[in-house]
C-alpha cells in the first residue's frame, strides 16, 4: 500500500501563511517591506508547491511499472516486517542475470533474505525511483543502492568510466532528492580464472568488505585477500582464484572507486559504504578492462573464460553491515517541524512587537523632548508640538479602551505609562497674553495748553477708560503722557509727566483701583506718532495713553 510520506507541500502552506500573518499583522519589517516579502513569500511557495508536485507526479508516473511490482511482491508480507527490511536499489550491468531467475518477463522486484532488492535498469533513473520509494514507504528513503559492475561487458576502462560518471551524478541526485545519504556498494561480477573448484558452490561465494560508516581506509581491502590467500594452500584453483582476486581488487580500486570518489569530479563522491567479488560473471577473454590491466603488468594474457550461468546471486553479505535509519513517521517529523516553523513564527513576532514598541517610545518621547525645548515665545511651534502630544496621548487613549493592535502586544506594550506625562505636558501650555489695550486720549480735550490740571467737564471723555479699567482687574494700568516738539523738551518732558499723574489720580478716585495697580510715565515729545510739520501732526502728538498690561506677578502666581 502506497503511503503519503512527509507532507512537504503542506508545510510549506503553513510556513508561508505563518510568515503572511506575522508580516501583515506584526510588521517586524516595517510597514514598507510588507507588500514586497508578501510577493516574495507567494512566489516562493507557489514555485516550490508546483516544482514539488510536478516532481512526485513524475516520479509516480515513470515509476508505476516498478510501484506495481513492488505491491505484488511484498503482498504477502506483514506491514510491519516490510517497514523494517532494506530496501536496495540495483543499477549497474546484468541486472537481467540478476533478477530474471528463469522468469518469462523481466523481474522488477526479488525478496531476499531480509532485504527488498529493486532493479533499475538505468542509473538515470534512480532520483525518481528513489523519491517514488520514500512515498511508497511512509517517508523512509532507500537503504542503498547496489551498483553491479561487469568489467567484461565493457570493451575498455574509458567506457566503463563513463558510465560509472553517469551513476555517480544519478546517486548524488537521488540523494538530493529525497534529502538523505544514500550508501552506495559496489558488486563486480568477474570470472576470475577457467579452472575449476573442487566445490561447485565455491564461485559462488562472495568477498566482501562493508560497514556501518563510509569506507574510506583502503587497508580493509587487504583483508579480503588475505583471506582468499589463507585458503590457497595445496589448492591450484585457490591459488589462482586468490591471484585473480588481488588482481581484480586493485583494479577496482583504482578504476572504479578511483572514479567514484574522485573529488574533482563535479558531483558529489560515493558515500561507500561496502564493495563485493565474485567468481562469476560473463564470458570473458584477453580483450577486456580488466585482462588488458593484467596483460600490462604481468605481460601474460588471461586464459578466455565462458560465462556464469544465471541468475547470479545478490550480494547479500554487503548489506549484513548496513547502517539502520531510526524510523520516524514523516508525520510525527512533520508535527515537529510545524512546532518548529511556529516558534520562528513566534521569534518573528515578538522581534517585531518589541521594535515597533521601542519605535512608539521613541516617538512619544521624542514628542514630549521637541515640546519641552519650545520656549513660549515662539507660540506657533509651541502649539503645533502641543498637537502631537495630543494626537499621541489620543492614541495611548484609543489602544487602552479597544486594546493594543497585535504589532504592539505579545506582553511588549508599555504605552500606558507615558500618558501621565503627555497629559501633564498638554495641561503645562498657557496661551499668550493678549496685547495690551490701549486707550489714546487727546490732551487737549482734558488740558488746557500748557496746564497740568484736568478742565471742568473733561471727565466724560474718561467713561470708556474708567470701564475698561474695571473689566480687566487683574491687569495693571500705565499712564503715559506724550507733547509735540514746540517750545523746550524739558519742559514738555516734564508736563507731559504731570498730565499722565493727574489722570492717573482721578482714575483711581472713580474706579477704586489701588494705586500700586498704576504707573505713570512721560515721554514728552520723545515718541511721535504722526509728523510735527502740520498743525494736524502736532495735534495728534499731543496726546495721554492708557494701557492695560498683565500683572506678571498674578500670571506667575
């Protein structure tokens, strides 16, 4: 039963809505980023999601022959026992020799011993195999991969390394593509000598070395050697079998693990984790990879061998050592990474709750230091200040009755406190004082030429005076006396100063008002206000004032 696998796609969904919600909600970025990191984060996620489907469309698709075969292989098989065995993907040459075992159509699938062997007939093909497998098996990747070498059906080394360039770049996909290290194992498939044992089932035996991790001290391969060399006594077959095999392990050291592993090759190296021979294979003579290497350093020519009847065996004994994955359901693996994608999310959003906090106490206070350095008399600036702080106190007010927007909450909003201060600083603004008011009285109305003393009847023309001076108890009162230029300065400083004192004595016998609230002050012909050329100059110079001027000391009070 094919399974659904890590859920990739969903994910990803839920990934890209975190990352919206958090940028429209939160802005962690700023309010300018949000349009450009939404279209950034849909087209992110639109790509992935139609490159992902496109990709396991297509791996199911060219894969269903194989998807097939592998249903009604394991159909017998417990669920339970088919999650635990390997499953290993064979590539390589004579894949037929290998599989088919007599049947009428090739063999796709064979269940060894404890282990599930696939065969793909093209290297190239092993990324789409792969990623169909980890769907087929709930998540869980291949394995290994088995690459079956045949130096005898290669005409020369160059052939044979071309091909072994093509299976490097296929696992290297492969292991991208379902995003996991696939180990890879070699197989040689080789007639080592024309001699027969006295044991049929002795060519049938593998030498082999694998392990748990990558192999990459080439000192293990004497072992293999050794031991055929330990056999070899009194035996002519062991003796040439054991001859062939050093022969054959050397080159495949240098030829095909050379190539392999070769780091200056543009894909990745062989994860190598085991490799095998065996006295078995095709037919083979002088002209092939590996007898051309043995001509050249022995200069004696390989007796012509005939093939190996099939089918051949798998190599079992390299998978004994095989590292096993730790399953874990793709969907408890998603689980945790949705966890996981939701605390980021979380970071995000209290990163960005924080910023835009401390940008909200920078602003206010910035308001309140730009309002303070005001001085009064520059009211204009002043006011516009003042109607900041009550736009930011209004604000403050807004978050406190409906609740803070979640760009400013996650436990991170301090705004509250400062509205002591804005309302202190709002209530702290005294618009200026008025201009004074200013009565102009003529002097002539009130004094005859020259006199200092108030004519009979001129009191009337005080009315207006006497009123305002009541109205504004709180301002104090100067008199001022102003002449034209005729006659002596002196004199008419000093006339001027004696008029301003006369009115301001019967100001304070009509309104009452205490004398300390007066001050009297002559100008004599010091402040014109018209020219003194024309007799209608002189007139109007010649004239008292009556103006009301804050009480500085009762403002302050």
């Amino acid at each position: 039963m094919q399974r659904l696998g890590y859920p990739a796609r969903s994910i990803v969904v839920f990934a890209a809505l975190l990352a919206l919600a958090v940028q429209w909600f939160v802005e962690p970025f700023g309010k300018e980023w949000v349009w450009f990191s939404t279209a950034a984060i849909v087209v992110a996620a639109t790509v992935f999601i139609v490159w992902r489907t496109r990709q396991l469309s297509r791996a199911r698709r060219r894969s269903a022959h194989i998807l097939h075969a592998l249903g009604a292989a394991t159909v017998d098989i417990p669920l339970n026992l088919r999650a635990r065995m390997p499953l290993v993907l064979v590539t390589g040459d004579a894949l037929a020799s290998l599989f088919d075992r007599g049947a009428h159509e090739p063999r796709l699938v064979y269940i060894g011993d404890g282990a599930i062997w696939l065969r793909v007939d093209r290297p190239q093909d092993l990324p789409e195999v792969a990623l169909a497998m980890r769907q087929w098996r709930d998540g869980h990747p291949p394995d290994g991969v088995v690459l079956s070498i045949a130096p005898a059906l290669h005409l020369d080394a160059d052939a044979l390394s071309q091909r072994l360039r093509v299976a490097r770049q296929a696992l290297a996909d492969a292991s991208r593509l379902v995003s996991a290290r696939l180990p890879g194992y070699i197989a040689v498939y080789q007639r080592l000598t024309n001699l027969a044992p006295r044991d049929a089932n002795s060519t049938r035996e593998w030498h082999s070395v694998s392990a748990a991790a990558p192999i990459i001290d080439a000192r293990r391969f004497e072992i293999v050697i050794r031991n055929a060399e330990s056999e070899a006594s009194g035996d002519r077959y062991a003796a040439a079998h054991a001859a062939a095999l050093a022969s054959i392990v050397g080159w495949t050291q240098r030829v095909i693990f050379g190539t392999l592993t070769d780091p200056r090759q543009p894909a990745a190296p062989w994860a190598l984790y085991g490799a095998g021979w065996i006295d078995c294979g095709p037919a083979s003579d002088a002209s092939r990879p590996w007898e051309r290497d043995v001509q050249s350093q022995t200069r004696v020519a390989p007796a012509k061998v005939d093939a190996t009847p099939a089918p051949w065996p798998l190599p079992q004994s390299l998978i004994e050592a095989m590292p096993r994955r730790v399953a874990m359901s793709p969907r408890v693996a998603a689980f945790a990474h949705a966890i996981g994608i939701a605390a980021l999310a979380a970071g995000a959003a209290f990163l960005g709750a924080g910023r835009n906090n401390a940008a909200l106490l920078n602003r206010i206070h910035a308001d309140l230091d730009r309002y303070a350095s005001i001085t009064p008399d520059h009211d204009a600036a002043r006011r516009d200040a003042r109607r900041s702080l009550v736009a930011d106190r209004d604000e403050l007010d807004r978050y406190a009755r409906t609740g803070e927007p979640l760009k400013l909450s996650f436990g991170l909003y301090h705004g509250a406190q400062l509205v002591p201060a804005l309302n202190t600083a709002i209530a702290s603004y005294q618009p200026p004082p008025p201009p004074p008011a200013v009565i102009t009285l003529d002097s002539m109305s009130l004094f005859d030429s020259g006199k200092a003393q108030l004519k009979p009847g001129s009191t009337r023309a005080l009315v207006d005076a006497v009123e305002m001076i009541k109205a504004h108890p709180g301002k104090r009162i100067l008199v001022a006396g102003h002449t034209d230029n005729a006659g002596d300065a002196a004199s008419n400083l000093k006339l001027s100063n004696a008029r301003a004192a006369a009115l301001r004595d019967w100001l304070i016998d009509a309104s009452g008002i205490p004398a300390t609230q007066f001050a009297v002050q002559g100008y004599g012909d010091t402040r014109p206000i018209a020219a003194n050329g024309t007799p209608a100059g002189r007139a109007k110079n010649r004239r008292v004032e009556i103006t009301l001027v804050p009480d500085r000391t009762n403002s302050a009070n």
